[in-house]
C-alpha cells in the first residue's frame, strides 16, 4: 500500500531543483512549477504506489492526465522512476533519479527539450510488503509547455516566384504574392534556400509576432526583412 512515509515535498523540491541546475549546465532556461501538472504528477505517482503499476498508462495517458487536472498543453512528456534504495535523501534521490534519466536518451530528452517551459513533480512511497525491505520511491515527473505559450509568425511573399524554405527542418513553399501562417509549440529555425531560381541563405529563430517579409528590387535582388505586428 501507498504512504507517506516522511514529507515528499522536500523530495520533490529537491529533484526539480536539480532538473534545473542539470538544464542550466547546458544553458537552457529553468523551468517553472505549475500547481495542475503537479497535481497531476502527485496523484499519478500515488496510483502507482498503490497499485504496484509502474506505466506511462496505469490509467490514461499523461497527456490526459494533465488536462484533467486543469492544465492546457501545447507540449506535454513524463519521465518516471522507481527507487528501491533504503531511506533516501531529498539530495540521492534526486541524484540517483535524475542520473538514471540523463543515462537514458528518451528520458535525457524529455528534461532537456529547450522548448518545454514548466513541471511538476511528484513523489510516493510505497510500504515494503516484507519487514525490513527497503521502501519503493515512486517519482513521476511531467514537463510542458502551456498553449499560452505557443509560438505564431508567419512568411509574407512579395515577390512574383514562389519561395522555398525549411521551417524546424521540414520543406515549405510559399506561392508568389502569398502569406503563410505558421504556430508551434516551440520557436522553430526558419532557414530560406530559394526565390525561384536566386539561392537565399538566411535562417531565423521564430519568435511570437515574428513578420518574415520576402521582396525584390527592379534589379532582381532579393530581401528578406525580419519585423514583429
């Protein structure tokens, strides 16, 4: 059975702590706790402590998880772990735990993804069913980005031939004397190659707002102006 055997919230402020000095070694920006994701993550590592599960999808997916509890996601991943190491610290749990992430490339990922923006953790101990066993950590973590913070721009094609482009490395083509509109989760690399037959080398980070302006001059030079509405 589930129980709290000492106060997690020491726990849990100890492994977001070093998630963000982990993220902020690789100069990426911290991300900042949420009340519904850990929410979302507390419960859900109390059902695995519970029920003795441990799955992404003990009850539903974490993406679902995280709307019900009131959460609205433009980009949402879970990292989970299980301890079985005697009475642990804040600090070794949260070293052991995030260790083993960093040594796995899907969890490594998901707590480096420079686009995610916030987390929530949560902790659950679970009873030794046998004497004298060590007690089972149960750490769920979820990492986001809210849908208020999703990335909108577009790409305006003044001139009279059809620009060619790669947006977060995917081919788009703009028609002549046409606008593109674009959103993403997270501010994609826009790198232009061609106006028709004129090689184009530019490439921009997208931002909120961002106006890419393509045009041509009488002389057949080409121009790609950066604005914000």
């Amino acid at each position: 059975m589930a129980g709290v055997l000492a106060d997690v919230g020491p726990y849990e402020a100890a492994i977001v702590a070093h998630v963000n000095a982990t993220r902020g070694e690789a100069h990426l920006a911290p991300l900042a706790v949420s009340p519904a994701l850990a929410k979302a993550a507390r419960d859900y590592a109390h059902l695995l402590a519970a029920s003795g599960q441990f799955s992404h999808t003990a009850d539903a997916t974490f993406d679902v998880r995280a709307t019900r509890a009131g959460y609205q996601a433009c980009a949402v991943a879970e990292n989970l772990a299980l301890r079985r190491e005697g009475a642990l610290t804040a600090m070794t749990l949260a070293w052991s735990t995030i260790g083993g992430w960093l040594a796995s490339p899907a969890h490594h990922h998901n707590l480096m993804e420079p686009g995610m923006t916030q987390t929530g953790v949560g902790v659950a101990i679970a009873r030794a069913k046998t004497p004298g066993d060590a007690p089972t950590f149960l750490v769920v973590e979820l990492f986001a980005r809210p849908q208020a913070q999703r990335v909108s721009f577009r790409i305006e094609n003044q001139t009279s031939a059809p620009v060619s482009l790669h947006v977060a490395g995917k081919p788009q083509t703009v028609s002549a004397r046409t606008t593109l509109k674009l959103s993403a989760c997270a501010a994609p690399t826009i790198a232009f190659e061609r106006v028709g037959s004129t090689l184009v080398s530019s490439r921009y980070e997208a931002s909120d707002g961002l106006v890419l302006r393509v045009t041509a001059t009488a002389g057949g030079d080409v121009r790609v102006e950066a604005s914000h509405r």
